[in-house]
C-alpha cells in the first residue's frame, strides 16, 4: 500500500450490503489506480461486514474500520482522520462511479489548479436515469463567480452534496474542517459552505461521473418531523446568509441582498422539505431536467438539448487534442458560419454563450493564432461596418483544426440522421432551413 497516495475515497457503510458490491466494483475498477479507499462500516447488522471483509482481503488499497455506530457525519471525520491522500472524494454506498471519475477529477484539478473541483452527475430512480448539472462554465471561477451560480439555484443537490466533488486534504486540514456530528441532515452542506470560503478557484467539470441513487433509507433519503424541520430550516438560514455576507464585500453583498434574501423567504415557507439538503426527500428544481422515460414525449427544447449535448460530445475530443473548450469551438464554428464583420454580442449570441465567455474564448482564440481580425477605422468607413464591430477571419493555422471540426460535425450530422432515407435528410435539411428562416423573421418584427 503506498503510503502517500493520490486521493483517499471515503465510504461510509451502514447496512447496505444489497448496493455494496456494485459500490465497490465501480470504485476498485477506476481507470486512476492511485488511491487509498476508507471503508467505514458504521455498526452494520446486514452482510455488509461480511462484503467488506472480503473485499478488504483482495485488495491492498483498501483500509478497512469496523466501528460502532456513531452516524454518517462522525464517521467522515474519524475518516478524514485517517485519510492520507492529496485529495479526498466521498461516495454514499448506495451509489457508484463511472470508470472514468477519479482520473477526471485529479486531472482536472492539477490541470486547473482548482481547490475545488464540482461535476455533474446522474440521478437514478428505478430504471429511469436523468443528468444534473448546473454550471456551463469552462474557466476557473473564483468563490464570487461560483457563488453567484449557487444563489442562482440554492435548490439543486449540486451545490449541496459532497460526493460529487474533489476537495483538497490540505485544505480540509488546515482550516479543521469537519461534519457537524450535532446536524443530521445538512451536514454536506455545511461542510461545503465552510470549505467554500476557503477556496480561489473552482472548476466545474461537465462531465456527469457519479451515479446518485435516489433510495428510501440511503444516507441522503431520511424523513424529517415538523420540529426538526424548523431547527434547520433557522439553522441553515443563518448559514446561508452568513456565508454570503463573507463571500461578498459590504457594498456587493447589500447589492445582492434582496436576492438572498428572496431565496431564504420562499425557503422558510416552504413546509415541506429543503430540497437541496442531503437528508431530505426531494430534489426541488434542477436546471437539467432530462427524463429518459422512452414513452415520455419529446418537446422542441427537449429536442434541442439532446442535439446540443450530442454536438458538445463530438466536439469534446477534437477540443481535448487542440486544448480548446466546447465553449472555444463553438465561438469558432460561428465565424466560420456567419459574415466576417459581427460583433461581440451577436457572436455570443450565436454562440449560445455569455459575453464574457465569447470574449475570453475569442481572446484565447486569437493568441493561439487560430483566429485573426481588424478594425480599422478606414474599413468601417469604407464598409459600414458599425463601430465595435469586429472582421474576423479563420487563419492557416486552424487548418488542421477546422479539418477536425468539419469531420466532427459530419459525425454529428451521421448520427441526427441515423435511419434516414435521402428523401428524408433532403426534406430535413430543407425544413430545418425554413424553421431557422421562420425564427429570424419573427425575431426581426
């Protein structure tokens, strides 16, 4: 066993033998080898002993601690504890990852040098399987960018739990952070929050890598009585305000307090449960709502989301190769498909992106010298181009490049098609056409 691993997986294990295999299974599998994985039975009376026993006996990264039941939040400490690790990652037993988790997560925290690093996950009910994920950003984000994304959306299991995060052990060591052993539904969060404060740079992979399993009598399914419910939902008042009152300066703080504020109000009426709390029954509102039910109907914005993350999953590995992010490509794609002289705003809206994210993406795109532009007064005289707008062209050196995007995209278009008769791409392709034309006209009015 090395000594000094990479990352320490800590799962606490508390009578679930009939999900523990798959569990482990998935983490032993791991495409990334250098971890140390902290089973922590907490007192089970099922076969999950047993199943830890045997597992322990086959593979020499994992430490194994049978203890007394102490519950969830002291058994990540007395973890946290023993962890050894660079990095720490948490799974509930219930659940599992995808081969390729751990690998993403250590490389993209190194590569973005992040003290943070939050994915986007699956959620399964039953047979049906839907991705969550909430942030669409591909840059680093300090704490003030990453908290204006979570009082977008305070609601969603993202933001919240903590498995579906890479934190620094380092970190958790020198700022003493641990669970509240006193709190028994929103200790993720609270941990998060304290962590949080901590953190430069955040970095949001968006790649869904954890597969959360929505159980009755899992670690985050538990009810919750009306008293209990009141305490936290003060307690957790108090944090939420507190953190945001931390995050921001006096000046920016009361420019966002009618917001924080308009959270925390629907949040104390609602008399149900805090959705976005580990220990609650609900998920509450989650920005990706994909419902994989065959039978379900498709809608035009369902359709559209389905092709968008199809795109982004053929750009992907084009963009890994030249070290550009799918936001960089698509910037790319709309000077290629649009008039060379735009502007900024209309790129990004083409784009389908922030204008912040079309300026950082045009700049990158313009110092690895794939893009160039000019806006010389004498041009926009001559031509009557507007001011501020940009003449953009694609240089030689995209050439490789744009090969790659063309190919990716005619992978796209194979795969939209997929079943089609020529008569029925032509009349697709026609229509498509018509819709686009149809949308702009009335956009226009």
């Amino acid at each position: 066993m090395d000594p000094n691993p990479k990352v320490s997986i800590i799962i606490p294990v508390y009578n679930a033998a009939s999900a523990l295999r798959r569990c482990l299974d998935s983490v032993l599998k791991q495409e990334f080898t250098d971890f140390e994985l902290l089973l922590m039975d907490d007192g089970s009376s099922d076969e999950s002993p047993a199943i830890l026993d045997e597992y322990a006996g086959k593979d020499s990264r994992i430490r194994l601690v049978h203890k007394n039941n102490s519950g969830v939040s002291d058994t990540r400490n007395q973890a946290l504890d023993l962890a050894r690790g660079t990095y720490v990652q948490f799974l509930d037993a219930d659940d599992w990852i995808a081969p390729e988790a751990t690998k993403l997560m250590v490389r993209a925290m190194e590569q973005k040098k992040a003290d943070l690093v939050v994915t986007d996950f699956y959620r399964v009910v039953g047979e049906h399987v839907s991705h969550k994920g909430d942030i669409e950003e591909d840059s680093l984000m300090d704490l003030q960018t990453f908290a204006g994304h979570m009082m977008e959306n305070p609601a969603d299991f993202y933001y919240g739990v903590i498995w579906n995060k890479l934190y620094s052990r380092q970190m958790i060591e020198e700022n003493r952070i641990r669970m509240d052993p006193e709190v028994s539904w929103c200790e993720d969060f609270l941990f998060n929050m304290e962590y949080l404060l901590h953190c430069k740079g955040i970095f949001a992979l968006q790649v869904p890598v954890y597969y959360y399993v929505k159980t009755e009598g899992s670690l985050v399914s538990q009810g919750l009585s009306i008293t209990k419910t009141v305490e936290m939902k003060a307690s957790v008042f108090r944090y939420y305000n507190d953190f945001f009152a931390r995050v921001y300066d006096p000046e920016d703080y009361e420019a966002r307090r009618i917001q924080i504020y308009g959270f925390l109000g629907a949040f104390a009426r609602d008399a149900g449960a805090i959705s976005f709390l580990p220990g609650t029954k609900r998920l509450g509102k989650e920005r990706q709502n994909v419902d994989m039910n065959p039978q379900a109907s498709d809608t035009l914005l369902t359709n559209a989301y389905y092709q968008r993350k199809l795109l982004d999953k053929y750009l992907e590995p084009v963009g890994q190769h030249y070290d550009l992010s799918n936001v960089d490509l698509r910037i790319l794609l709309t000077i290629a498909a649009v008039n060379r002289k735009t502007s900024r705003r209309q790129l990004a809206a083409y784009a389908g992106v922030s204008s912040l994210l079309a300026a950082a993406s045009l700049q990158k795109l313009l110092q690895q010298g794939y893009v160039e532009t000019e806006t010389h007064l004498r041009d926009r005289i001559s031509e009557g181009v507007k001011q501020g707008d940009l003449n953009l062209r694609i240089t030689d050196k995209a050439a490789d490049l744009t090969e790659d995007l063309v190919s990716a995209l005619a992978d796209y278009r194979r795969a939209i098609m997929a079943g089609f008769t020529k008569e029925e791409e032509r009349r697709y392709l026609d229509l498509s056409e018509r819709a686009g034309k149809n949308a702009r006209a009335a956009l226009e009015h």
